[in-house]
C-alpha cells in the first residue's frame, strides 16, 4: 500500500490517476489540480470556435466524480504551492484559502505547459487572446458573440495558430495570420507540404503575414485595434496569441531536480525524475525522440500525455515499464485539406546534422479506375543517407489517408529501413488504394 500524491489532474495526470485506480488495488491517490475542469481537450476549441461542433461538453471525458467513485480523493481548484522534497509533503491551497499539506510514498508530477507570452508593449490590452484552457476558448467565443469584433489576428502559425485561423474565418471574421517563419507550419512539414497549406488558407480567404515578426499592439478605450509587425500595421479587433508553450516547472525549478535545456523536466524511461520517489508525465517532462536516436526532447502533444501517465502509473503500480519513446506523430486537417507527419522532416534532419535522402511519390488514393472521391495523395520518406533507417514521412491529401501515417511511425521506433518497405505487404483493394499505391513506389524508388 502506497500513498500516492498527484499534482495536475488533466490528460497526464488523469492516465496516470486512472492507470493506478484500474489495475492495482490498496493504494492511496490524492490529486490537486488548480483548475476547476478536468481533461478538456484544446484540440476541440478551433472547432467550437469555428462552429464546427455544438458545443464544448464533448469537449471532457473524465469528471471529478468519476475520480472520486474510484476511490481517489481530488482537490480542484487547488494549486499545490510547495514541495518539500526531503520530508516527501506537499502543500496546497485551494480557493476558500484552506491549506493541505500531504505526505506521498510516491509522487507525480503533472503541471503540463504554459502558453508562451511574450511581453510585447500593448499587450495587456483587451481582447489579446490565449488559447489553453477551457476558460481561454469560452471567453473567446463570448467575445465573438459581439458583432463589432470583425477583424481577428492570430500570431503564430504553428499546428494551433493554423487550426484557430480557419476556426474565426468559419465564424465570419475577417481573419489574419502572423508568424516570423516564411510559411506555415514549419515545424512539422518540409517547405512543400507548408506552402500546399499555406495556399488552401489562402484560397479559403485568411491574409497571411509570414516573414512578419510582431512589435506591439496599440488600442483605443484599452482595447486592441492594431497589430503593428516589422512590416506593416493592420487594424484588428481581438489577437489570438499561439506562439508555444513552454513546460511548467514551477514547483521543482528550484529543487535540484534536473531540467531540460527548456526547463522540462528530465525523466527515465519510467518516466521517473533525478529525485527518489518522484514521477513527472505530460507536457512537463521530457520524452524520448526515436528520430532521434531515443534522444530525450521536448515533444508537448496529448497524445504523448497520456502515454507517458499510463507508464508512470504502472511503474509506480508495481509493474516496470519503459516507455517506447515517441516520434511526434500528428496530423491537422484544415477545411478539406489533410497533414499527416512522423518523425524528422527532411528540414528538421538538416538542422539536427544528420544526412539524409528522400523520396517523393504523388499518386492516386484509390485504384486508377476509381471515377468518384479518388484524389492524389503526396507521401514524402525521410530516411539516414548512411543506415537507410525510415526517419520520418509526411503525406498530404483532401482523401483521409491519416491511418497511413502510423505505419510510418511504427517504421521509425523500430528502426526499418526503406529498403524493408519496398515489398512491405502493403493490401490492394480498389475502393482503399492502388495496386501499385504511392507508399511503395516511394520506397521502390529510393536512390
Ligand atoms: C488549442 C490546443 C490544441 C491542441 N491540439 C492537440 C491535438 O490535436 N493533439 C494533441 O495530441 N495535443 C494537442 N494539444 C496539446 C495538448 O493539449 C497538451 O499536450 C496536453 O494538454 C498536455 O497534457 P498535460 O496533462 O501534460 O498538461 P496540461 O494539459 O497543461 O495540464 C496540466 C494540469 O496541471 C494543473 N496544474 C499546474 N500547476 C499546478 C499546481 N501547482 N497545482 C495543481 N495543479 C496544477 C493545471 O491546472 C492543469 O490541469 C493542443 C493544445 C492546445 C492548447
């Protein structure tokens, strides 16, 4: 019988909460959270912005009663405040101002990310934006109930400034899209893929501003009304600021505990930290990147939260656990517009020193002879000039080909190499794919 205290109760906290409550009886799980909502997905917030779902309440899938019948007792809205390392207690305090101070056997840390938000001048005006919690996306479609905001910025153009553009678009907005990179999306799509995306938001009428770094926010009545760049000044009406995030280390970054060079916390592969006794999961820690070579990175996806919750929660239920590592696989789809990526992009490997080939296909989705709903789909492989070890892949199409992508990732934690794809048993079915389909013929032609 353990007693287990965990700090942060969303995606991380709440796999590694329930991992623990599922499979290992006796044990004893306090939680606190500093938020009063659990397990609200972000990725929901561009789509009930953009009217694209009803409403936010599908938008949660674990209650604080549904803790609390398992067993676990959950302070919400109570941030813990302190950790005394040594005397294995955290202290906490919740809104009514009533402090807690609790002992743990073992301890999990779960604080995830904060939104990077840099301190332009004007910045603290109304209507400038972030986008995190739930409490973010309702003021924002609030706001948005007020005709006069006609005109909406979003800085960054990353996965969620691109999500967010079209979401105030599909809203009606007149809708700007800032970033100090030359397209969108760079981080996790090569030059060719961005530029497809960069071009379907053109057409679906967003006025991008790539290249374009932001210097202040001027306003009237304390309101935002312009957005003043290092080329141009534009009239807004709200700014929607999704520049990154940046892992919350607060509790620990005094403790000794050893960081990452962005502040996340260092774990093992059993997702334990330098210091006896303590877990760290989710966006507040690090993960190993297989693409490259199982290095630990800074890779802040749900996805990624809930996988390594899941491996704290066995390792601290009893049963050892590695966690495989991850290869940062995600997707976005942009009106009918797909992205798919695992791994490095060929970008990516340039900057990270390693020599790389391509390879290339664009074909149809299904067989050649299919008339309807039969469009081209582009698959790029990244793979090691020198082992030919697959290092990451990217497809794009209007067609929903995403469940390709996880073969590709699957490929990268395991090592395989382009060669072993070329007769990879890939099936044929007319209404699916092609006989010859594009992923082979892209390994089929690897120099
Ligand atoms: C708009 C948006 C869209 C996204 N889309 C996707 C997507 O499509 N796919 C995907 O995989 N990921 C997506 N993400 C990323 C994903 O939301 C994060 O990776 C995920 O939330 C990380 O979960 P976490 O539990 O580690 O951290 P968080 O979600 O940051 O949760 C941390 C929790 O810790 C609590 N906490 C912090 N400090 C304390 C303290 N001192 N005491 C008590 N409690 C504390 C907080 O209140 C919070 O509940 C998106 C993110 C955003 C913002």
């Amino acid at each position: 019988m353990s007693k287990i205290v965990v700090v942060g109760a969303n995606h991380a906290g709440t796999a590694a909460i329930n991992t623990i409550l599922d499979n290992y009886e006796g044990n004893e799980v306090v939680a606190f959270d500093a938020n009063s909502n659990i397990s609200f997905l972000g990725c929901g917030m561009a789509l009930w912005i953009g009217n694209q779902i009803s409403g936010p309440d599908g938008l949660f899938y674990q209650t604080k009663e549904q803790f609390e019948a398992k067993g676990c007792t959950i302070h919400m809205e109570c941030p813990v405040e302190h950790i005394d390392f040594d005397a294995k207690v955290v202290y906490a305090k919740d809104k009514d101002g009533v402090a807690y101070e609790e002992s743990y056997d073992k301890l999990i840390l779960a604080t995830g990310s904060l939104p990077i938000l840099p301190r332009f001048e004007g910045g603290d005006l109304e209507n400038i934006q972030q986008v995190k919690l739930f409490q973010d996306a309702k003021e924002v479609v609030d706001k948005l109930e007020n005709p006069s905001i006609k005109t909406v910025a979003v800085v960054g153009a990353g996965y969620i400034g691109v999500e967010l553009a079209e979401a105030f678009q599909r809203n009606g907005r007149h809708t700007l899209l800032v970033d100090m990179a030359p397209t969108c999306m760079a981080n996790n799509f090569d030059p060719e893929f961005s530029e497809r995306m960069a071009q379907n938001l053109a057409d679906n009428g967003i006025e991008a501003h790539y290249g374009e770094g932001v210097d202040r926010f001027e306003g009237t009545d304390g309101k935002v009304t312009k957005l003043v760049t290092n080329k141009g000044s534009y009239d807004v009406d709200m700014v929607c600021v999704c520049i990154g995030f940046r892992p919350n280390n607060e509790l620990v970054k005094d403790s000794g505990m050893k960081l990452f060079a962005n502040g996340a916390i260092l774990v093992d592969r059993h997702q334990q930290t330098s210091i006896p006794d303590v877990y760290a999961v989710g966006d507040c820690a690090t993960i190993f990147n297989n693409s490259l070579d199982g290095e630990p990175g800074y890779i802040a996806l749900a996805s990624n939260a809930v996988r390594s919750g899941i491996v704290a929660g066995h390792n601290i239920g009893g049963t050892a656990l590695e966690t495989a590592g991850v290869q940062g696989s995600s997707g976005i789809c942009i009106y009918d517009l797909k992205m798919v990526s695992t791994g490095l992009t060929e970008s990516a490997a340039k900057r990270a020193g390693i020599e790389v080939k391509t390879t290339t296909v664009t074909g149809c989705q299904k067989a050649p002879f299919i008339e309807h709903d039969n469009p081209d789909a582009t698959c790029k492989i990244v793979y090691d000039a020198n082992t030919r070890a697959i290092l990451g892949a990217q497809i794009a199409s209007t067609y929903d080909m995403h469940g390709n992508i996880n073969m590709f990732s699957l490929a990268v934690e395991k090592k395989v190499t382009i060669d072993e794809l070329k007769l990879l048993d890939i099936f044929f079915l007319p209404h699916f794919n092609a006989p010859y389909n594009y992923i082979t013929l892209a390994a089929l032609q690897a120099e």
